[in-house]
C-alpha cells in the first residue's frame, strides 16, 4: 500500500498514512480529527535504488563455497602428508 502525506487542519501537523487508494475517513493519526487534507504529492513511495550493483543475485555466495571448497581441499592435503610418531 502506498504511503501518503496529509495536512491536518485542527492540530496543524503533517502526518503520513499508509492506506489503500480507494479508503474514505482518512483521520490524522496525532489527533483523530476527520479534517485533514491531502497534500499535493499523490503518493509517497519510498524505493530503495541499487542502481550500483552489477553483480547477480547469488555470485557472493558462490565465490564463499568455492572458496571453502579450495580451504578443505588443501586442509585435507596437509593431513594426507602427516607423520604420526610413536611416543
């Protein structure tokens, strides 16, 4: 639902309400008065942008496994080649 901003004439604040397009009785979420007017902007949409992102959804991800992959690998290289001495 979008997010829209309204003047209320009795407590005179702004105040901003989320509500469905078509809902009647908007009242002012401070003081509950009906006498609140609708500001000149229809809606109020907060988007957050990545418009810097150039990777895909995932590759962070799948650098981590290999990565894992290639410490156990050479984890297990190290113990193949361990000498175990008798005490």
């Amino acid at each position: 639902m979008p997010l829209y901003a309204y003047d209320c004439i009795d407590c005179k604040s702004v105040v901003e309400i989320r509500h469905s397009y078509n809902q009647k009785n908007i009242v002012c979420t401070i003081c509950g008065s009906l006498n609140i007017k609708k500001n000149l902007s229809s809606s109020i949409q907060r988007v957050k942008k990545l418009d810097n992102i150039k990777s895909k959804t995932g590759d962070e991800v799948r650098k981590a496994i290999e990565s894992g992959k290639q410490d156990l690998e050479d984890y297990k290289k190290t113990r193949k080649n361990r000498v175990y001495n008798k005490k």
